[in-house]
C-alpha cells in the first residue's frame, strides 16, 4: 500500500541562535538574582535590629554566612563540574524560594532568633551550591571571541542589582518586614525557572570530564581536556560509584592546584583579592568618613555615584575590549586606579567621596571583563565552576578582613591612611600588570582559539 506524503518534522534549531537566546536569559538570571540578594541582603541586618538585637549579633551572622560561602563554595563546586549544574542551580534556587519564603511567613509574627537564624543560613547555603554551579555556564553559552561581551552583560547585571537592590529593599521594608523577603523568594522561583529554560547543555560532556582529582594539564598542542584523558589515577566520576571523603577533597583541592599552577588564573587571582579587598576598606572607610550610617543620605549618594559609574563601565567594556586590546585596556585601567583613589587623601564630604567613587566604579568593571572573560577562556571545561569558587572564596577572604582593618585604621591613625594604602596597593598592581598581563593574556587567547576551550552553545566544550 504505498505510503502518503512524508510530513515535515519539526524545525531544526540554529544552535548559534540558541546559545544567544540562552546566554540573554542567563543575563537575566543573573539580574534578578542580584536584585534580590541585594534587597534581602540589606534588610536583614534591619530585621535582627528591629527585633531587638544588638549590632554585634548582626555582625557576627553577617560574618558567619560569608565563612560559610568560603568554605563551602570550593566543595559544592565538584558536583557542578561532574554533570550536576543545571540540577544543583535548579533545586538550588528552588530550595533557596522555600528557605526565604518561610522566612517571609515567621516574620509576619515575632520570630525568635533561632528560626531567623536557621533558614537565614539554610537560604544561605542554597545560594552558595548555586553560586558555585553557575560559575561554570559561561562557558557552554558562548563562543571564545564572545566572552568579554558575555562577561560584560552579566556585569551589567550586577550593577543594576547593586543599584535598584538596596532601595527596593528598604522601600519594601517600610511596607512590612516581610515583604523584602517574599520578593527574594519570588526572584529565587524566577532563578529556578529561568534556569530551566535554558535549552543548551550547561553540563560539562562526560568525555570531557577528569577521571582524576587532580587538575587536567593542557598538553604541547592545547588540547588537554577534550580527549577525557588524564595525569591521575584517582576514582572516577563517571562510573556510577560514590567516591570516597578523600576523593571528594581532593576534587576540590584540584580547583586551588589548577589556579596555582596556571599564570592567567595567578593574575586573576592576585587582582581580585587585592582589588577586592582594597575597595572594601575604602567603602567602609566612606562609612566612617561619612558619619558610619549606612542608610544617611550622605552614604547614599556615594553609593549611589559608584553604581550608576558602575553601570556606564560595564556597558563599554566589551566594545573598548574590541577596540583596544584586552592587554592594553587591563594595562590603561589598572594604570588609571591610583588617580582616583588618592584623590580621595584631599576629599571632603560627600561630593568629593562620591566622585572618587563614581571613578573607581567606572574602572573595575573594565577590568572584570577582561579578567573573567580570559579565567573562563583558560581554564578547562571540567574545572570551571571549582576554580571559580577558589578564586571567589579568596576575595571573599581579603574582603572580610577589611572593616576591622578599616576601624583599626581610622582609630590609630586617621581617614587618610586607607585612601593612602590603597593607592600604593593600586600602584602596585599595576606595576604587575605592566609586567605580567600582555605576555599572559596573548598567551591564552593563543591557547584559548587552538583548543576551543569556550563553549559555542552547540553542546561542544
């Protein structure tokens, strides 16, 4: 009986169109993520304060969530890099909407310090495993050549959060204490579903997978992970089998080896920490300059300033990458840091903070990109989410260690003293950078375009 007429199937999907379609919504991930951490991240110390606690057990609870960040991120981040990303940033998200939500409910009454605490740290937790796995999707969702632009749409991102977060946090706190609180677990719902969304596979491939703890080294032609071979000889993760306690810490251990051990990374690494921590005693510095009330309208409208040049640095970072180089746009960046963070040994009051600021928010994020967009590039596809973590948990670090530098500081010498330490600290870098960051940088985009280490939104790593 002779057949009918073959029906179409289904229109095939561009994977290049695709992988644009998905890395728009990861931006958008990223925003309303940012947006509501910001908003929540604000309110909370609010919310222990109005229930009668003291400054120092908000303090203390603040310290703690970041201690936790930095011990757990690193640790989080193997079951991203072995084929669980889209899941743990999903039930991440989700479980984080749950945590807050509740948090939401206790606190249409009085709740005691105990349950505030609880699932202020189990939300917590929940945005670290989602953190540490979305540090590796970057690089599924874009191309080699497109990751400054990528790196400066989730830049933008975060600007906007930094900016839009903390009013719309203390704006929803006058409504009720409990709205900032619905509106981040609602933001976690989007996270969850917006992840969903995403069509292009955000797991690393099984072929390309370490079957050993210890890093994947890239081989004389640049081709070091995509044959899934490997160094090691250590349990393996796509086996089925759980491995043992051991073998888990040394999975992590391999994200501090392959930072160590690559010159892009130590680069990164050295400017994030030292960058990261040097604006954080400067911020903090600003708070005591400016009265150390987070919510005057001085404070305000530095921060207000750093955003919105935050914001304009993050939009022509991928555009002046392009035109300039990414090692002479590090170079000219990192060169220009000192002019506006000494100027701030001669400000005074909130106009000259707020420019010194808005100047230094204008530069950091030209640095970011290029930063970020060449640590994604160089770093293998099985190790992104690991390095990331330990890269994170440092600046974590040399950022915690900042306000009580600032008050030491500020007490035994005076508001000048900061401003000087962190200019000689931004000279510093770069000198560095002059010396270090064009032959590094020229050598991973070099290895970067022979190997394909990027992402095409194809599924290829």
């Amino acid at each position: 009986m002779p057949r009918g007429p073959k029906r179409p199937g289904p229109p095939s999907v561009d994977p290049a169109a695709r992988a644009h379609r998905d890395l728009r919504i990861l931006w958008w991930v990223n925003a309303v993520d940012g947006l509501g951490s910001q908003a929540s991240g604000l309110v909370f110390p609010l919310l222990l304060l109005e229930l009668g606690h003291s400054p120092g057990t908000a303090g203390s609870l603040a310290g703690v969530a970041a201690l936790t960040g930095v011990v757990l991120g690193p640790l989080l981040a193997v079951p991203a890099d072995r084929g669980r990303r889209r899941r743990l940033m999903t039930w991440s998200a989700a479980l984080a909407a749950l945590a807050t939500g509740a948090l939401a409910l206790a606190c249409l009454g009085r709740p005691a310090l105990w349950v505030v605490v609880s699932l202020a740290l189990a939300e917590r937790l929940c945005a670290v495993a989602y953190e540490a796995a979305s540090r590796g999707a970057l690089v599924r969702l874009a191309a080699v050549e497109e990751l400054p632009r990528a790196a400066a749409g989730m830049q933008v991102g975060d600007q906007v959060s930094l900016i839009a977060g903390p009013a719309l946090g203390g704006a929803l706190f006058q409504l009720a204490r409990a709205v900032p609180f619905l509106a981040d677990a609602l933001t976690y719902a989007a996270v969850a579903l917006g992840v969903r969304a995403v069509r292009t596979p955000l797991d690393t491939p099984a072929s390309t997978r370490s079957s050993a703890p210890g890093p994947l080294p890239r081989t004389p032609s640049g081709t070091g992970i995509g044959n899934g071979t490997s160094t090691g000889t250590g349990t393996g993760t796509g086996t089925g089998r759980r491995g043992t306690w051991t073998d888990r810490l040394g999975a992590a251990k391999a994200g501090a080896m392959t930072v160590a051990a690559s010159p892009v990374l130590r680069l990164v690494l050295v400017w994030t920490s030292t960058a990261g921590g040097a604006l954080t005693l400067l911020f903090y510095t600003a708070l005591f300059r400016l009265g150390g009330d987070a919510r005057s309208a001085a404070a305000g409208l530095v921060l207000a300033a750093a955003g919105a040049a935050g914001l304009l640095g993050s939009l022509v970072a991928a555009p002046l990458v392009r035109r300039l180089g990414a090692a002479r746009l590090l170079a000219l960046a990192a060169w220009l840091l000192p002019l506006p963070c000494g100027s701030l040994v001669w400000a005074e009051g909130a106009i000259g903070w707020g420019a010194a600021f808005a100047g230094l928010s204008l530069l950091v994020p030209l640095i970011t990109v290029v930063l970020s967009s060449a640590a994604v590039a160089c770093t293998p596809v099985a190790l992104q989410s690991r390095t990331a973590s330990v890269l994170g948990s440092a600046s974590a670090l040399a950022a915690g260690s900042a306000p009580a530098l600032a008050g030491v500081l500020v007490t035994g010498g005076n508001l000048r003293t900061p401003a000087l330490l962190c200019t000689a600290l931004f000279a510093a870098l770069a000198v560095y950078t002059q010396l270090r960051a064009p032959a590094v940088l020229r050598s991973c985009a070099a290895a970067a375009a022979a190997d394909g280490t990027a992402g095409t939104g194809d599924g290829r790593g």
